[in-house]
C-alpha cells in the first residue's frame, strides 16, 4: 500500500477540509451546550407518585382467577385432538 504524494496545498486542504467537516458535525452540539433549548430535570411539585405506591390493589387478582370446568375440558379435547393430527 503506498501513501499518496501530496503537495502542500492539497496537504491543507485536506486538513482544512476534515476540520471542516468535524466542526460542523460537532456544531449543533456545541451550539446545545451554549444555549440549551429545555431548563433541565425540574422538581415537580404536589406530586401524588409517592402516596400511589402505598395505596393497596382495589381486588386481590388471585382471587379473580378461576377456570370453568366445562371449559378446561374443551380446550383438553382440543389439545388431545391436536396431537393425534398428520400432515
């Protein structure tokens, strides 16, 4: 692999050109640090996060899961079928 033979002027404008190009990539960070459009992270008062987390659950969810029998065994047949099945 050979270097290329650059003269000086195409020397600096090679590195001119690559500055360039870094500069305005990096810009519109810059210009966000410099200024920045939003304030931050910010306190929010009267806020109701905190007492939410204590509150209990309107319904135990345990309670409220149960199967019908007719339906198990429908489903059961459905499976048993499934299986006995040949493409």
């Amino acid at each position: 692999m050979t270097v290329p033979n650059l003269n000086p002027t195409e020397f600096s404008a090679l590195i001119i050109g690559i500055a360039t190009f870094i500069f305005i990539m990096l810009l519109p960070a810059l210009i966000e640090i410099k200024k920045p459009k939003d304030a931050g992270p910010r306190i929010i008062e009267n806020s109701n996060i905190i007492p939410q987390i204590n509150e209990k659950p309107l319904f135990n969810m345990d309670d409220e899961q149960h199967f019908d029998k007719k339906l198990t065994q429908k489903v059961a047949e459905i499976l048993s079928l499934l299986h006995n099945l040949e493409v």
